[in-house]
C-alpha cells in the first residue's frame, strides 16, 4: 500500500482489512516523500525551484510527515490485527524506489483520489499515470469511500491481455470467488458465439460459481 507524505489511504487500507478477515495477508506500507525531488529538480531551474517549492518543503520536513504517517499506519494494523511490514523510501526519487518495491509485490493499493494529490489534485495525475505505467505488479486503485464489493465485474475481449487479467484477478482474490460475477463482452452476436466461449466459461465457472456473463451490442475494440 503506498502512503506519500501525510496522506493516509483510508479507502485502501480498509480494502486490506476486509481481505485480510478472508485470507491472512502481510501488508506493506511504502511511505514516500511528499514530492519526487527527482522530477522536481529534472522540470525547475533552481531559482524557480526555490519560489515555487511549497513551506513543508523548504523547512525540510519530510521526515517529521513520513512518521506521523507511519505512526498511524502502525496503529491501524494493530487495531486490525494486521500483520504488516514498513518499507520507508523518502529518497529523492519516490516513484523510482515505489516501481522497485512492486517487483516484490503481489498488488500495489493505491488511493484512487489521495495519491500525491499535494502535487496534482486531478486525478490521474501525473504520479498516478507513471504507476499506472510502470508498476511490475497488478494496481488496484480504492476511492476513499471504500464498501465491501458485492459484485465481480470482468472485461472479455478474447485477447491474449483480458484473459490474463481475468485469471490474475482470480489467482490474487479468490476470496472474491463467491460473489455474483459478471463477464463483459461486446460483440456482434450472442454471447455464446464469443471466440473460445467453452474455453473461457470453462475456467471461470471454477473460480466464480456464480457466473453470468453479458454480451453487450457492438464491435469491442472499436468502442
């Protein structure tokens, strides 16, 4: 679960807490600076640096931030009965060090509206984009809001990438494996005349007994 600068992932967390009832489960805490430096310093010249850096950040202290952050993260697993691990990476390069940690990972958590929001309140920003693109595990992101989810819904296109995804998916969170499950095609005919429809019903009735599966009018790839 990434945690940068003073946000903490609420949405998130509660997500892991809800899986971890389910299935124990070791979490992560990656705590990063509030900003990457490295991009900081890549797109401002230093004068311009200097006048546009925010006052947490000219009083330097991300290091006071990250363990108010880390302090809470600690508290809430415990209140959990979480078993968890802290992983503190407030070097200049916060994404960089964020992309290595996900080579050891199963899935990254990332809050769908918090991430780096001090830097680029839209969401996706740029921070999220680059995750999103460069991240060696699965991303989930969470709304802050986070409800248990009472439905799996998949995308099918036939490709090599959505079956993929589909079985990932499966392989990550067989805790979800009872819920109502739909599987979202787009095609010109009717569900069964899906390419590898026996194929693919075949390895999803397995893992989702509750399957349904909704073929949408229409050519997929050109949606």
């Amino acid at each position: 679960i990434a945690l940068d600068g003073e946000h903490f992932p609420k949405g998130a967390f509660e997500f892991a807490s809800f899986i971890n009832t389910q299935n124990e489960i070791l979490l992560a805490g990656v705590f990063l600076s509030p900003v990457d430096y490295s991009r900081l310093m890549a797109y401002t010249g230093a004068g311009e640096g200097m006048a546009i850096m925010p006052e947490w950040l000219m009083k330097n202290d991300d290091e006071a931030i990250i363990n108010k952050n880390i302090q809470l993260f600690e508290d809430a697993c415990i209140a959990e009965g979480l078993h968890y691990r802290v992983h503190k990476d407030n070097d200049l390069m916060a994404l960089s060090s964020l992309v290595e940690e996900t080579r050891f990972a199963d899935i990254l958590l990332v809050s769908s509206e918090l991430f780096f929001k001090n830097v680029g309140a839209s969401q996706p920003n740029y921070y999220l984009e680059e995750v999103l693109k460069r991240s060696e595990c699965p991303v989930m992101l969470v709304p802050e809001n986070f409800k248990e989810p009472q439905q799996v819904v998949l995308s099918y296109d036939s490709g090599e990438s959505a079956t993929f995804a589909i079985k990932q998916f499966a392989y990550l969170f067989p805790e979800l494996g009872k819920k109502e499950t739909i599987l979202v095609s787009m095609s010109d005919g009717i569900a069964e005349d899906l390419p590898e429809y026996e194929m693919i019903t075949e390895l999803l009735t397995h893992h989702y007994p509750d399957l349904k599966i909704e073929n949408l009018p229409g050519k997929g790839k050109q949606q």
